[in-house]
C-alpha cells in the first residue's frame, strides 16, 4: 500500500492505528458483554500468570519488536530495520536458555524463512504481472470508467460497488493480487467521484478485501476456527460477523472524516475517537443484550441501542446528537425499570 499510494510505510502504520484500536474495542466490549450476560468468571488470582515473570522470560523477543516498531515508524527506516532487528534476535537469544538458538534451531529457521520468502514471491511475481496486464491494456481505465457509469456518479452508489468487488475478488484468497487491482482500477474512480483522501481510499479497499474471510458464504477464516472449535461452520461465520462489525461501517466513517486515520487536526480526531468508543459500546452492548451499568436488556431495546450506537459513532455531529439522544432515552428508561425493581416491596407474591 506504501508503494502504491506513493507514501512512507510508517505513514500507512500510523493511519491504520485508530481504525484497530476500534476493531479490537468491539471485539472487547462484545466478549465482556457475552460473558457478564451468562455469568462467566475469570480466572481465580492464585491462577494468572504473573505479569513480571511473563517479561523476565520473554524480554529478548519484546525487545526486539519495540525496536522494530520505532525503526520503522520513528526512524522511518523501512528496508534495513528488519536486518537489525534479525541480528539483534540472534544475539538476545543467547540471555535465554528456553529461546537459545541452538543449530537445530538455526536449521529449522532457516527452513521456515525459506518457505516464507518463496510463498511471497509466489505472491508479488504474479501481483507485478497482474499490474503491468492492468496498465498496458488499459482494463484499469476501463474497469474505473464503467464503475463511474454504473454508479451514476454518486460517490455512495461506487463506494457500495467497490464493497461488492472487494467482497468477491476477496472471497479468492489472493488478498495482495485484489487489493493491487481494485487500487489500480476502483480507487482512483472513487478519489474522482468524491474528491477523497488517497490513503483513507486505499485503507477503505484494504478493510473490506479483508472482511470477505470472516463473511459467509465462503469465511476461511471461521471455517478454520470452526475446524478447531468443532462448532458448525456457518453459525461461527455468522458470529465472526457479529463480533468484527466494526470491521464493516468503520471504512465508511474514516473515508468520509480522514481525522479518524490521522488525516486531520489534532483535536477533531480526539473527541471523534471518543465518540467512536462510546458508540461501539453502546452498539455492542444492543447486539449482545448487555450492557454496562444497565445490565441484561429488554427486547425492545436491544435494536434501538444498536442504532444508537451506530449513530453516536458516526463522524458526523448532528448524527452523533440524534444517537446520543436516542440512545440516553432508552437508557434512561431502563435505569429507571432496573431502579423501581429494586425499591419494590417484598410481598407474599414477589417472595422466591
């Protein structure tokens, strides 16, 4: 994506932060909620691992990406930081005797580094042809003019369309060769349509070429997990979906307000991350029929707070006003029915 955008990769690693701090938001609010609402506990004290004994084993390896991360992102140092950080493992490995790279260890390395290296190349020589194929014949341009033509120029109608061609190129499993193509074809059609922000557009076509491995009918990556839980295939896929919806309208929020990549001032991405935050747990909590401080919910109130939530979150104030609206009303009343329960009198009929 870097290379394609034409800018510098800890500037990619830095646009795709907020966005994976929200996902991995939902997916925490979702599992909390899930397991306050069938009484899940957590582990007895005497039985988690403590915190300092975990580091004092793992130091040499947590050393080694922090030092990748700020090569990369700090010192901007994309092509050699990972060379450094290779001879820094080699050498940190030898203060652990668990870790140590002992000869087999060296061998079956660099077994794995090998097969790594050859499946990339199998995926950028074929990717690179894909893109010359794209450029000399001109499918590039056509595929982005009919796109502009199908959509009658609305900027919604070709966003919805590129969702469709994400979803399906995506549900191949050829990731790179998908995301290469759409970003040749689909998104300067939507950077025209609309005026967009070039890397807002290319995370947009990244997330939903992604979504297609956790969406049914296809979902490799919950038929996987299915395999491993030994739960039924399509009901994991249809959880999958459920638990990354972040993952679906998220794409649309940072294309419409590049704040929420790091593509705006300072202040607007603050107030609109917490909003985001506020509204995922509000949605999460409808989707999951609990939520903080209210406890299980009602029925009726469970889609309400779905919306509520969907709007608070959405990088647009007078939308955010009508969610947080909607959503402190239905809050409110159930505060209120959970509070009048609680101060009902015990008679012979509310006795157990």
């Amino acid at each position: 994506m870097a290379a394609m955008v034409g800018i510098p990769y800890h500037t990619v690693v830095l646009a795709a932060a907020v966005p994976s701090l929200l996902f991995y938001w939902g997916l925490l609010v979702q599992a909390d909620a899930y397991a306050a609402k069938v009484g899940m506990k957590g582990l007895p004290k005497e039985e988690i691992p403590s915190l300092m004994g975990v580091i004092k084993k793992a130091w040499p390896l947590l050393a080694v990406l922090f030092f990748l991360i700020y090569g990369l992102v700090v010192m901007q140092l994309e092509y050699t930081t990972p060379y450094y950080a290779t001879v820094m493992l080699l050498v940190l490995s030898f203060t652990n005797r668990e870790i140590m790279l002992t000869p087999k260890k060296f061998v079956d390395s660099l077994f794995v580094s090998g097969k790594v290296i050859t499946i990339t190349l199998n995926i950028l020589v074929p990717a690179g042809m894909v893109i010359s194929a794209i450029e000399i014949t001109g499918v590039g341009a056509a595929f982005a003019s009919g796109v502009l033509g199908v959509g009658g120029g609305s900027l919604f109608m070709i966003m919805i369309l590129g969702v469709m061609a994400c979803y399906v190129m995506g549900m191949a499993g050829l990731i790179i060769s998908a995301y290469i193509f759409l970003a040749v074809t689909m998104a300067p059609a939507m950077i025209a349509a609309g005026g967009l922000n070039d890397v807002a557009v290319h995370l947009f076509i990244m997330y939903y070429v992604l979504i297609a491995f956790i969406t049914p009918p296809v979902a490799p990556a919950a038929f996987i997990a299915s395999a491993v839980a030994g739960s039924k295939p399509l009901q994991t896929g249809l959880t999958c979906m459920r638990l990354g919806i972040v993952l679906y309208f998220v794409p649309f929020f940072f294309v419409f307000n590049p704040a929420l990549i790091l593509q705006g001032p300072l202040f607007e991405t603050i107030y609109l991350i917490i909003f985001c935050l506020v509204g995922i747990l509000i949605l999460a909590g409808g989707l999951e029929g609990y939520l903080l401080w209210v406890g299980k919910l009602n029925i009726w109130s469970r889609p309400l707070l779905v919306i509520s939530g969907f709007l608070i979150a959405f990088p647009q104030i007078p939308t955010t006003i009508i969610g947080v609206l909607i959503g402190g009303l239905v809050i409110a009343i159930l505060m209120r029915k959970k509070g009048s329960k609680a101060e009902e009198p015990l008679t012979s009929d509310t006795l157990p």
